[in-house]
C-alpha cells in the first residue's frame, strides 16, 4: 500500500471528511514520526509496533567493482519492531 491509497481508504471509510483533509492528517502523522526519529526519540504506536533510530558504527568496506577498500562512516538507519497484536494477526492467531 502506498500513501495514496491509505489516504483514498480513509477518504471512503469517511465520507464526511474532504480528500484533501485526510491528506493533511496523514501527511501531519507521517511528519510527526519523522520529527521525532530525527529528534532520537522512539515512537510506539500500541498494537502495531515501535519505530526507533538504531546507530552503525563506521567500517571499512570494500568496493565491489575495484576490490578497494573504502572507509563507511558511521550513520543513522530506522528501525521497526512490531507489536504483540500485529505479530498474532499475521499469524492467525
């Protein structure tokens, strides 16, 4: 599923609110998570899962192509764990 199609859902599921406004909420959730991952803090969203910043140490890599070696800085990736209830639902329970 892509962004415009959780905001085309919502939009259907309700018909009182406008597409654009949906769009402004989604747009506003997704920007608050990511404000906050950039900030270093966690985000729990109970019973779906917790969104959080796990850090890579630099190391020394190497360049396929070449076979030079090639120094890899140390950086930022997001990390997704899942929740309990989202864990049981994908497996049927």
């Amino acid at each position: 599923m892509i962004r415009s199609e959780l905001i085309q859902i919502i939009a259907d599921e309700n018909p009182h609110l406008y597409q654009r406004d949906v769009e402004k909420i989604v747009n506003a959730i997704f920007d608050q998570i990511t404000a906050a991952l950039a900030g270093g803090d966690r985000v729990e969203l109970r019973g779906f899962g917790a969104f959080s910043v796990k850090r890579r140490d630099g190391r020394v890599g190497r360049n396929p192509r070449t076979g030079e070696s090639v120094e890899v800085e140390e950086k930022h990736v997001p990390f997704f764990k899942t929740g309990k209830l989202l864990r049981d639902r994908l497996n049927g329970q």
